[in-house]
C-alpha cells in the first residue's frame, strides 16, 4: 500500500539554528513528494515538490528538502530557522494510476526565540 | 486575483441533519478535492472531481457525497450528519492530472452535535 509516515508529532528549534522535520513512503514505482505547511486557522500552502532530477529541492520560505531513494526519505530542512516558521508541516505522497496525494499525519514545528 | 474560497466557515449542526460545504473555485481548474482533518490522522480524501460530471470516492467516502455541475464549483453534502463527521473540511484544486500542486481553500470547521 502507498503511504507516507512522519514520525514526529513535534519538533522544537531554537531561532536561527537548523531545522529538519522527517518524512519517510512507501510507494509503487517513482515517487511524486510534496511538503505543505498549515498556518493556525489556514488552508495548506505548497512549499515544493519533487518529482525528478536532482535530489535536493528548494522551495518557498528558504525550505529545501532532500529526496533519498535509498532511505525513502524526503526530510524538509532549513539553515536558519524563524519564530515565524512555527507551524504544521505535511509530507504527501502521489498514488500511482490514481493521481490521488495521500497526505502524513503532520508534524508541528514550534521555533523558540 | 483568482481563489478558492470555502462556505461556511463555522458550522454547527445537529445529529441527523443534511448539511451541505460550499467550494468554489475561480482557476478555472479541473481538478477538485474534499479532504477532513482530524488529530492523529492528517488529511483524508473524501471526494474528488476531474471534470465536469466528474466524481469519484476517496478513502472515507461513506456519508458524504458531491456532485460537479459546472467547473468551479464542488460541493460537499452529508446526507445525514454523525458526531463522527466532526472535522475541518477543506476544498482544494489543481489545474489537471499530474504533477502538480494543489491550492487550498481555508476551511469549514463543522461540529455535529
């Protein structure tokens, strides 16, 4: 079966040092990875994708995140976190043949001062 | 500029009731989607639409239902409101098949009592 894990419910960083939140799938064929990001009382914003091609994607807000076939992994990183950067984070995958994203449980970000 | 907007924004309702969410989109997209959030679980796919005419199930279908008259919009009906069915509903939208993102509306917080 297809899906996307997260395996923690919240990560906690201090203002200005690095940040990753984790992502693993499982998933028939080539993956399609996403990461979104929920403000309090939001929608979802995209924040990048992979699809192919090099491994590390850079997306909005400074984020990156790098795709590892190996590890099935596409963990979101930043260099330098921001108090404004606290909010839900979501990893989600594309289903093969169905085009449908199956969405993580999400993982919230809280950056200290 | 072109949105997706989401009606009502707060509900609250009564076990039993019919209750219907508005989407509407303004893209022009043909793509649209309904998923729930719930604690713990993410976001599931309730609904989903390619085109006109256009709809099929997603993982947690049962008691709700759409239909795609026209491109812009998809709304979702409970036929008959369950505590269960208390969640954060959101609309979204892509352009077509593929690869790429969808664009979120901001939600529909409903509580059944």
């Amino acid at each position: 079966a297809q899906s996307v894990a997260q395996p923690e419910d919240q990560v906690n960083v201090a203002e200005g040092n690095p940040l990753t939140v984790k992502c693993t799938y499982s998933v028939s064929g080539n993956p399609y990875l996403f990461w979104y990001v929920q403000y309090p009382n939001r929608g979802l914003q995209f924040l990048l994708k992979y699809i192919t091609g090099d491994n590390l994607v850079k997306g909005s807000y400074g984020f990156e995140a790098e795709f590892n076939k190996s590890q099935t992994s596409f963990h979101l990183k930043k260099p330098s976190a921001l108090v404004s950067d606290s909010a839900l984070y979501f990893c989600a995958v594309r289903v093969v043949r169905t085009d449908k994203l199956i969405f993580g449980t999400g993982t919230r970000l809280q950056v200290f001062p | 500029d072109a949105e997706i907007t989401q009606s009502p924004r707060h509900k609250i309702t009564e076990t039993g009731r019919q209750v219907t969410l508005a989407c509407h989109q303004t893209w022009n997209h043909n793509n649209m989607f309904w998923y729930r959030q719930d604690l713990g679980h993410g976001l599931r796919l309730i609904h989903y639409s390619y085109g006109v005419q256009d709809t099929n199930k997603g993982e947690v279908s049962d008691g709700y239902s759409v239909s795609r008259s026209n491109t812009e919009d998809l709304p979702l009906t409970l036929e008959s409101a369950a505590s269960s069915q208390t969640s954060v509903y959101f609309c979204a939208s892509r352009p077509g098949q593929g690869t790429g993102e969808l664009f979120f509306g901001e939600g529909s917080r409903l509580t059944v009592l």
